[in-house]
C-alpha cells in the first residue's frame, strides 16, 4: 500500500503538467539530547549553532541540486521554533502548507553521548501528511565538522540517490 501511495505522489509531483522541481519547506533541525552532558548542563550554544548550520546546508544542497525549488519558511520560522516537529501532530505539513509547499522536510540530531550521535532527516507529502522517506546515519564526534560531513552524506547519498523515492530527485 504505502508503495503504491509514493507512486501517486511521484506521478502527481513529476507529471507533465507540474514543474519539476517540487516546492520544498525545508525546517530548521531539532536537536534530541538525551546524554547525560545534556541533563547536567541543557541546551549547549555550539551545538545550537550547529542546527542552524546544517539546516542551511541542508536547503542550499537541495536548491542547489536544481531538483527542488527551496521556499523562504521566514513566515512560519518562528512557529515552527515553538512546537516540538516531530511531536506536534503534524505541524510541519500545516506550516508547509502555509507557505505553498509540495514536500515538508523536517530533522533531527539526537545525541545520545558525547560521542555518540544520530541524524534522521523526515520527508513528508504536504498535501496529505504521509511520510514519503526517511534518511538517518549514526555519527562520532560532536563537532562541527561530523555534522556537516553527515549532512552532506544523508544529501547526496538518501535525498538526491535517484533511487530512494524522494521525489524531485529522480
């Protein structure tokens, strides 16, 4: 079922009649800190920083690619900031919907220690909700440098493979 559910996505998003590109809200990563430097000391300011950065990275490497158009989601950053993406029911489509959005791409880091860290980018049919694919790659080292290697591996890799069933990037 879910199968043929992409299917129809994939024709609806590449028929003729459509632009090629899928327009694409692509939302600032959260981060999942549920190491025990997260309990004692909370939100760290370098890896704040490191959210913005690769959820920039992220929407340069996809706009880049020419096989999605990247819209502007300044008008909902803001609520999107304040609700939880990957709990809220599905606020993120509502907010790709707002902004005209054929795809809504959501993310997380979640970092389990120190060293130990994950990386899962969702990408979800803004018309119906339905979760086309999801792209994730585990990761050493808390730096900037692993984050944006990671990134670039899940872009590359998952989102832009013309096998993985993103649509856009067939």
């Amino acid at each position: 079922m879910r199968e043929l559910g992409m299917a129809v996505v994939l024709l609806l998003m590449l028929s003729p009649a459509r632009a090629q590109t899928p327009k694409t809200a692509v939302f600032d990563f959260e981060l999942v800190d549920t190491s025990l430097e997260g309990e004692k000391s909370g939100p760290q300011a370098s890896e704040q920083a490191r959210l913005r950065i690769i959820s920039d990275q992220l929407r340069k490497g996809l706009g880049e690619s020419g096989k999605f158009e990247v819209l502007d989601i300044a008008p909902v950053r803001a609520e999107a900031h304040n609700a939880n993406l990957q709990a809220c029911g599905g606020c993120d489509v509502q907010f790709a919907q707002k902004l005209g959005a054929d795809l809504a791409i959501t993310g997380t880091v979640h970092k389990v220690s120190t060293l130990i860290l994950n990386m899962t980018i969702f990408v979800r049919n803004a018309r119906t909700g339905h979760l086309i694919t999801a792209a994730n790659a585990d990761f050493r080292s808390n730096t900037d440098e692993s984050w944006a290697r990671t990134t670039s591996f899940l872009l590359r890799n998952r989102l832009l493979a013309p096998n993985y069933g993103v649509p856009g990037a067939q």
